[in-house]
C-alpha cells in the first residue's frame, strides 16, 4: 500500500491527525462524565467527617489528577490499537477490519462499563475496582436474571448503549485511516511519552501507577480521581498485591509490639468440651443493635438474647469484603492483599487451620450456607482451614422449589436444614452458619415484609427477617441434649449501611459490628464496652474446645477479661489501615508511610477535628502509628513466610 504524502502544514498535519484526536477526545469526555457522576453520586460516603467543604483548590487539584489517570488509560489501552492499526496496513488491511477494530471495541467497552459500575458498586466495595472483583462475580448471569425486570433492563441498555458508543469511534476513526491518513503526529507523541515513561522507570523505580497520586491527594479523595480499568488491570497484573512490604523497625521491635504466635492461658478440664455454633451475619452493622440510632430494629429473639448473653458493642470488622471477613473470623488473620488470601499466593503462609486444630480435640467441623456451591471461594476457603463438611444449596432437600434470595435460599429453610445436621452430630463439633437473606438486595418474603412498619428501610426489614429465622431454629434447638452444652457465637462479616442505597459512614461508625456470645449454661447479661475484632473469634472457639498447644492469631480470647487495653486494626482500602483503641481512631497510610488522621471518638463523635497536628493528642500518635507499623511489618512477615514470633 502507498502512502499519500501530505504538505507539511497545519491544515495537513491537522487533517491526517484530527480523527485519532477526536476519537481520543470524545474517550476523555467520556470517562469525564462518569467521574462527576461518581463524585456526585458518591461525595457524602467519601467526604463524610470532614472539617470544611471541599475547598476549590482541593477540587483543581481532584481535577488535574482525574485527567492524568484518565489520559493514562486512554494512551495505554489506544496507543497500541494505533499501533495495530498501522501494522494492519503494512500486512493486510482486512486484519484492522475483522479482528483489530472488534477486538479494541472490546476493551475500550470493558474500561468505561468498569468506570460506570463503580458509580454504584462504590458504596460496597470502599474503594475502586480491583482484582478482588473476579472473585465475587459468580455465575453473574444467575445474579443478573434473579434481579428485577426492570434492572436487567436498565443493565442491558446501558451495556448496549456503550457497545454502541464505541463502535462508533471505532468506525469513525478507521474510515480516514483506511483512506491513508496516517496520523503521524500522535504516532510520534505517543513515541515519546512511551520513551518519557521508560526514562521515569529508570530514574525513579516507580511507574505510573494507580496510588502514584497519593503523594499529593488524601486516601479518601484517591478513589475520585483513578480510573477503575487502570486499578482493576494493574492489580491483576501485580496478582492483588497492594500493600508494599516495608520495615518500620527490628524484627525484634516488632515482635515484641505485635506477637502473634502464642499460647491460650485456659483452665478447663479435658471432659468439659463445649460444642459451638458460630452464626457469621451477612452485611449486618451495630446499628441494627443501637437502642441510639435511627436504625435500631426491634428482633424479638436478639432483643431477648441479649438479656442472657455477652454482648460486645465496641465490636469491629477489618474490612468491607465477605472474603476478608470470613478470614479473619474464621483464620484470625488479616488480608492485606486485593484477592482472598484462599485464592492467592500466599495460601501456604504460616496461619492456625480452625478445623484441623479442633480435629486434634475430637471436634467435627462443618459450614453450612444457602448459597450456590463455592461462590465467593467459600468452598475453597473451607478446605483451606480444614473444615471438615461443607454444605450449600445443593445439599437442601427440594432446594428447587424452595423460596429463593437472589444469592440462594431464604435463611429460614437453609437454617431448618442446618438445625438438622447440628442434632445429628456427634459432639464434640463446630457448625457455622453463614446467612443471606440480610445480603444486598435484601429480597426477603414478600409476605413477611409486608408486616413490618413502612419506616423500616430494606437493611431493616432484611434484619427483622433474620431475627425470627433464628428464633425459629432456638426454638428447636433448646429443646435437644446438645443445646445445653453449646455455645453461640454470632458476629457479622462486614459492616454496610442500614439504610440501603443512601447514606453516610465514618472511619469508625462504618466497621462496627454486632459481637454477641450466648452460653446457656452461664445465661448471664454482660455488656462488654472494650474495643474487639473479628480476629479475637478464632481464639474464642479454640479456648471454648480447650486447644493448648501454640497457634497464630491476631486477636485474643474473648472470655478473657484480661485483655481491656486491646487496639483493633481495620482495611479501609488497598492503602489506608486503621488502628482504634477504647478512645482514639488513627487512620495510616501504607503508600506514602503518613498519618492520615487522628480522632477522639469519645468526644468527637463526628470525627469532626482531625488531631495529627495537635501537640496535645502527640501520647496517642506515636504509640498508635507504631502498633499500625507493627500490624503491617508482621501480616508482611507472615504472608511472604519470613521468621516471626
């Protein structure tokens, strides 16, 4: 093919340039939108407990970062579609036509469809898309048809229209193209921006990556300006890894802060071995529990249980994810990776198996859920702690024509059937159940909602239908052998809103969780005020079954009162980490080494003043960000597998 040789003038250069640039320029304006849609639709959640108003200044600067991810983006995916382009050429033309062009009106398709589902999938997920996604997108056509008609329309036109939208560019662009302009200017450019960016690499070891900005912006502002098809690509290719391993101090400094292998101080006699039940609440917050908030739900059962049980309301979970809950409670470890620790490489870390430990004690293990089988690496994940039974939908009776959620069967038949595998087991044993019906979209029996008061929001009534679930099943259960020697342990996997799509949360009101301990044969009421964590479970149920030899947990026993000056540590991102203690918050980040932020909760309720700066809070500072650094250095330690105490 010839090359049409064009005067070398501004009307030339212009003319065999103007459609990559408008193709270039419509894709900016594109993912422009999306990002005011973002801010607006999510402001409140990312900006809730500042001091003042997003001032201008903080905007521009918003505004500058917003353009680089997204200019980013943009060069990166198009760039090499130019470059196909141009060898589609030299080789065959028809190559651009029928695999080049579809191929790249694919991936542009997926970039903003990823940049439109955080828009919304944001209030879930705190943070931008990552690799964590394609763990928790199972059978998402199953998901899709379970939603309501007219959300599975609105999905297939707003897909449709997209496809649609890129096609176009895409056509537009190859029409001069495929008539010979060459667009040698932007082939130029981009030559030099990738020769700029490989001399970047070699002076300072760092590309250009999705957290570069945060040298400049706060964590809460980082989500407003990435580009979800940058995060998500680049924590794919880095395999989840967000947290950089670095060293704050000694291996010897460290352990001494944070020691995580030890030994249960417990007094119990070999014959005396409790069988648990441990019911893990899906997306279930403090608020339900609150007889302060707007959104406490009057539960029959809990209101009543709590009555005659240990009830721990400083309680928190490390992060906003299932797959992080299910292993902190359940490994008493944190993931400081984007993927489950049970789907990454460190699955051969050093950690202490539940089930396997219990098994050394005669216990019988099993997890029971209504959900399809192994969706969230549910499945996985139990054969990692060596649970012995693990049971789903599937394993229901009937399962096909029982009531349905969108993730499974409705808890009140998934807990008849687990109630039965518990009066069939041969004690000692640990059953857990993990529910549904309070997950998003909160699609319980129609004829149930129907009976509670209007003002519940969807959260709300999910709760209240939970509420009479379980007291469903302690009904039956009370009534076995096995009851009196059991204890209950309930905690929930995540915190979310109680008011459903709306909103706000704070660093500190958004990770609070109901903590409840029920022993018949204590049937006490106790209000536990201290700060606890989903990683104090696994000791809990190990010094419930009498285990004495050694094991790594981040958390304590929660029957032993000793432990009053506990600090818990929570996610709240690929970067921030948060360490709380009985008064203050202090909010780390982990990529530039800075604290964020310091509060007193107990008087500053709001998380309104922000006390890095104040002289006054400096003995809470330096003892909190070192517990932080600690908690760090050691997850690092032990994930990489390197020696620790």
């Amino acid at each position: 093919m010839k090359f049409k040789l064009l005067p070398l003038n501004g009307k030339a250069v212009w003319q065999n340039n103007k459609a990559f640039i408008w193709f270039l320029l419509v894709l900016l304006l594109t993912y422009s939108i999306l990002k005011i849609i973002f801010y607006q639709y999510n402001h409140q959640l990312l900006f809730a407990g500042a001091e003042n108003a997003v001032a201008i200044s903080e905007k521009l600067r918003l505004v500058k970062w917003s353009i680089t991810q997204d200019i980013l983006t943009v060069l990166g995916i198009n760039s090499i579609l130019l470059f196909c382009l141009w060898a589609g050429r030299l080789v065959n033309p028809k190559i651009s036509t029928w695999f080049t062009v579809p191929l790249f009106v694919l991936i542009n398709s997926i970039a903003v469809i990823l940049n439109l589902i955080d828009i919304f999938y944001f209030r879930f997920h705190f943070q931008r898309t990552n690799a964590d996604l394609l763990y928790v997108l199972d059978h998402p056509m199953n998901r899709l048809m379970q939603q309501s008609l007219f959300l599975i329309l609105i999905f297939v036109i707003a897909f449709a229209a997209i496809i649609y939208l890129m096609w176009r560019l895409h056509k537009k662009l190859m029409v001069p193209f495929a008539n010979g302009h060459n667009a040698g200017l932007i082939t130029a450019i981009l030559g030099i921006i990738f020769l700029v960016s490989l001399l970047m690499k070699a002076e300072t070891g760092k590309y250009l990556v999705p957290t570069y900005p945060m040298v400049q912006l706060k964590s809460n502002e980082l989500p407003v300006v990435q580009n979800s098809f940058h995060t998500f690509l680049f924590s794919v290719f880095r395999n989840g890894e967000s947290t950089p391993f670095k060293s704050y101090m000694t291996n010897a400094a460290c352990d001494s802060i944070m020691p995580i292998r030890k030994k249960l101080d417990i007094n119990m006699g070999d014959n005396n071995k409790q069988n648990i039940v441990l019911f893990i609440m899906e997306s279930v917050p403090y608020d339900f529990f609150d007889s302060t908030s707007a959104y406490k739900v009057t539960m029959p059962f809990f209101d009543s249980l709590l009555n005659k049980s240990s009830f721990y309301n400083n309680a928190f979970c490390y992060a906003h994810e299932s797959n992080k809950g299910i292993t902190a409670i359940l490994a008493g470890i944190p993931t400081v990776t984007d993927i489950p620790v049970y789907h990454s490489a460190n699955i051969n870390m050093p950690f202490t198996a539940i089930g396997k430990s219990l098994s050394k004690l005669n216990y019988h293990s099993f997890f029971c859920i209504g959900d399809e089988y192994d969706n969230f690496g549910f499945a996985k994940c139990m054969n990692w702690v060596g649970v012995d039974k693990y049971y789903s939908k599937e394993d229901i009776p009937g399962y096909k024509n029982l009531p349905k959620h969108s993730m499974g069967i409705q808890d009140e038949y998934v807990l008849d059937f687990f109630f039965q595998k518990v009066k069939i087991q041969q004690a000692p044993f640990l059953g857990v159940h993990y529910n549904i019906s309070t997950h998003y979209p909160y699609d319980i029996p129609v004829e149930f909602a129907r009976k509670l008061p209007a003002n519940y929001s969807a959260p709300m009534k999910a709760m209240r239908y939970y509420d009479y679930c379980i007291q469903k099943f302690f009904d039956a259960a009370q009534k076995e052998p096995w009851f009196a020697n059991t204890k209950f342990i309930f905690c929930s996997d995540h915190w979310l809103f109680p008011e459903g799509k709306k909103g706000v949360y704070n660093a500190l009101s958004g990770y609070r969780i109901p903590v409840i301990i029920y022993d018949p044969l204590i049937n006490k009421r106790q209000i536990i005020n201290y700060p606890v964590s989903q990683f104090d479970i696994l000791e809990t149920i190990l010094a419930t079954a009498g285990y004495r030899d050694s094991l790594i947990s981040y958390g304590e026993n929660l029957l032993d009162s000793l432990h009053t000056d506990k600090v818990v540590f929570t996610k709240a991102n690929a970067n921030l980490y948060q360490v709380i203690d009985s008064s203050y918050i202090l909010g780390f980040n982990s990529s530039n080494g800075k604290v964020e932020f310091l509060y007193n909760y107990k008087t500053d309720k709001l998380l309104k003043k922000n006390l890095v700066t104040d002289p006054a809070a400096s003995l809470k500072f330096k003892p909190l960000s070192i517990k932080i650094k600690a908690f760090l250095q050691k997850a690092n330690m032990q994930r990489n597998a390197l020696p620790f105490k």
